[in-house]
C-alpha cells in the first residue's frame, strides 16, 4: 500500500477523534501454538490499516493537533542480538523514516510516557476487550492523571469505542484496496483452477489443500482463513476444516478457500464433481445455487439495503427447493417460517476486506444498511442436504455453495473474483484440461 495512503487514513480518522481526544491501538500479541512454538505472526487488522506496521509489541498513539507530533509508535527497540535470533525490526529510527511516525518510543517506556500524552485530552478512543492486560494499563494510565486533577491536571473524562469510528472507514475500500483485493481473488483463481484440474477420485482432501497451499505461497500471499475442503457429506459442514478424508467417485467437493495478499482476503467457494462430471441430481442442485446467486447479484447495487441480496436469493432457493420435492408448501409461506433454513442455514455474505469477516456494521438504527460504492463483499448462497425423511435418497450429503466477492459500484457492483469456472459446462470444462 501506497504510503500516503496511511496518512489519509490516520488523517480521517483524526479528524474524528479531534482535537481534544487521543486515539489509542494496541498491536496483536504473539501467540504460542506450543512449548516454544509460536503461531504465526499477524498484526490485527486495524493497526495495519492505519500504519502497515507488523510487528508485535507496539502501540500506535493519534494525538490530532498535537505540536510535537500527531502520530507515534511504541515499538521494539533495534537488538543486534535479539535480530539474529528472532529477525529484523524496525527499530525506533524505522518507525520513523519507514512508516512515517513523527516521533517513536521504546514500548518498554510506555508507562512512563502514555500518561503524559493524555493530559490535557478529555476523550480516550480506545477499544475495550480485546486485550485484557493492555486494558487495564490504559484505565490505570488514566486514573493515574485523574489522582493528579487537584494539582490542576487535566485528566480524560471519556472513553469513546475507536472500533465505531476506524471500522466505518475500513467499510468503505480506496481504489488501491479494490486493486489488492482483486489481485488477492487473482491468486485465488489460480489455486481453485489448479485444484479442479488436478481433482480425481482417491485423491486425499489435504492433496486438494495442498495444491492451494502451493499456489498461494508461489504468489507470496497466504490463505485469508483456514481452507475447507469437503468431500461427500463433508460438504455439507459448514466449517468443516479437518480435510483428512479421501474424495469419493460420484460425489462433490465443496472448496472454501481464499488467499489473503498484502493483508487483504478473498473469500471464494466452488463445488464441483470429484470425477470431473455432475449426476444429474448434483447438477440440480447445484444450477439452483448458481440461479440463486445470480438473483443476489441482480440486487447489489447501491441504494438497496444489505438484506436484499440475502432475501433475492432464498427466494429462488426456496422456490426450487418445492420444484424439486425437497419442501414441500407455498413458497411464501416456506419463506415467511423460515423452512429454507432445514437446507440453507446461513446468510449471502458478509463485508469483505483485511479481515475476511470485515468490520461495518450490517444495521443503522432499526433498519438494514444501505449499499454504497466501495463496499466490498462475498455472494455466497448454498444448499446442504442431510439425509433426512422426506429428502429423496439421489440428494442425500450434496452440499453446494458458490461464493464469490464484488465491490458496490456507482451503478452496480464489479465481480472481483473473476475468471473462476462457474457454470456446470466451464467447470467440466475445466477439470477435462
Ligand atoms: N470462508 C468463510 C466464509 O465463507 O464466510
Ligand atoms: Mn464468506
Ligand atoms: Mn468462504
């Protein structure tokens, strides 16, 4: 990301945090997997939204209008040693001169600078409850000031959420992000039309991990979220991602998978026969999914509210469902007592961005948020069909979902997740090459 980006950014966000208040983030702490093993490092979402800074141990400090300098960051000091075993660091000089820091501290002098840098604010944006040690720090930061107010101190007398203010920026996707977002679909095409070529029967489902593993490490990204890979019955788990059980003959294979690029996701989903060619009673199933999204698309647009794509696709999928025996009563009546739901338990989609469940709020007041451009998100319906009385035994453990990601245009919406086989015919297509 561009660096004048990040000043945008901070820039906004200060001007709602204004002059009387300081913005307060933490950076993510590492996490240990198991004796001397840590998970691997990622910086949360918003303080590489407002910096690109991915190291552990910081904190990013706004203090709009603030004459010695509005942005600064508590970082790990440069440690010859400590580098070499554990890698490079910014330093204090990098946090400076890489990411544009006015001024930079060690993390370790934060108890003895953080309060000083509130005085005189009366607001304190800060997010309580994600990290309980560091909120405890920033309330006793403050009642250390407050103790002083007799000696003429001028200690915060709020705390306002920073999440309502940064995430109601992060909804909203510049052109640069709509190109990393694209770029991030890009890699995941790539990995779902390698995965449908290689497809066979006896195949593992970790093999068909594997190979998106494969194509997104050769683009440098990473996977957005854990893969799911279900074959069979597996499909119809929605977050079924211990991919460990061999691909059947004559069944589908459910492929949730997305790469995540310069800190950006995808989210994309495709089903497809593990022998290369739909049943008939898999490919009804799955062109009613596929008439489902297209009917949720029809509705992304701005000014229509975020349910309308949702409520566009259970209507043709509840209408399917009475023309295939699966539900059996007026679709309206099926729709208004949620009988989809026995097949179709989730909802269209969610935001998309830096996280892959993105942050924004769905409702405004009572009502569902309306589109606008530079929202982006996933389209995602399905139908999952458990055995169960009344389900006839040819659709028994089909589970299909399609999913793919757009962003809310002036007119309409721009498909990011493009050139991925789709329809039965480019799908069988593509798993003949
Ligand atoms: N991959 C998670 C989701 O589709 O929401
Ligand atoms: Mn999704
Ligand atoms: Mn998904």
């Amino acid at each position: 990301m561009n660096k004048k980006e990040f000043v945008k950014r901070r820039k906004q966000l200060m001007r709602m945090v204004g002059k009387e208040g300081i913005a307060i983030l933490a950076a993510s702490p590492m996490r240990q997997r198991n004796r001397d093993v840590e998970y691997p490092y990622r910086q949360t979402s918003d303080f590489l939204y407002l910096s690109g800074f991915s190291e552990p141990e910081a904190v990013l400090v706004l203090i709009p209008k603030r004459p010695a300098g509005e942005f600064l960051l508590f970082c790990r000091e440069s440690d010859p040693e400590q580098e070499i075993w554990h890698g490079r660091r910014a330093g204090l000089a990098g946090a400076v001169a890489e990411y544009g820091a006015d001024d930079a501290f060690p993390i370790s002098d934060m108890d003895e600078i953080l309060p000083g840098l509130m005085e005189g604010r009366k607001r304190v944006f800060y997010t309580m409850g994600q990290e309980e040690g560091f909120d405890r720090r920033v309330v006793e930061w403050v009642n250390q000031l407050r103790a002083k107010v007799r000696s003429g101190l001028q200690a915060p007398s709020e705390f306002i959420d920073l999440d309502y203010h940064l995430h109601d920026l992060r909804l909203f996707k510049s052109r640069s992000e709509v190109a990393t977002m694209r770029e991030a679909a890009r890699i995941s095409m790539r990995a779902h039309k390698r995965a449908m070529q290689v497809c066979r029967p006896g195949l593992m489902e970790y093999e068909l991990e594997a190979e998106f593993l494969h194509e997104f490490r050769c683009a440098g990204a990473e996977p957005a979220y854990s893969s799911i890979v279900g074959g069979g019955e597996n499909g119809c788990i929605l977050h079924y991602t211990e991919n460990n059980q061999k691909l059947n003959d004559g069944e589908l294979v459910l492929i949730d998978a997305g790469a995540e690029h310069e800190g950006y996701a995808s989210d994309v989903t495709r089903t497809f026969p593990v022998n290369g060619t739909f049943s008939p009673a898999q490919k009804e199933i799955y062109e009613l999914v596929l008439a489902s999204q297209e009917a949720a698309f029809l509705k992304c647009k701005p000014g229509n509210h975020w349910n309308d794509p949702h409520e566009a696709a259970v209507k043709v999928l509840t209408k399917g469902l009475v023309e295939l025996g699966l539900l059996k009563g007026k679709p309206a009546a099926l729709i208004k007592e949620a009988a989809y739901r026995q097949f179709y338990m989730h909802r269209t989609g969610h935001w998309l961005g830096m996280d892959v469940h993105d942050v924004g709020e769905y409702k405004v007041g009572d009502g569902w948020r309306l589109l606008e451009p530079g929202m982006a998100m996933t389209v995602e319906p399905g139908l999952y069909i458990m055995p169960a009385r009344g389900v006839a035994k040819r659709y028994h453990n089909i589970g299909v979902r399609i999913e793919d990601d757009i962003v809310i245009t002036r007119d309409g919406y721009d498909l990011l997740s493009r050139g991925i086989p789709k329809t039965v015919a480019e799908i069988e297509a593509e798993m003949a090459k």
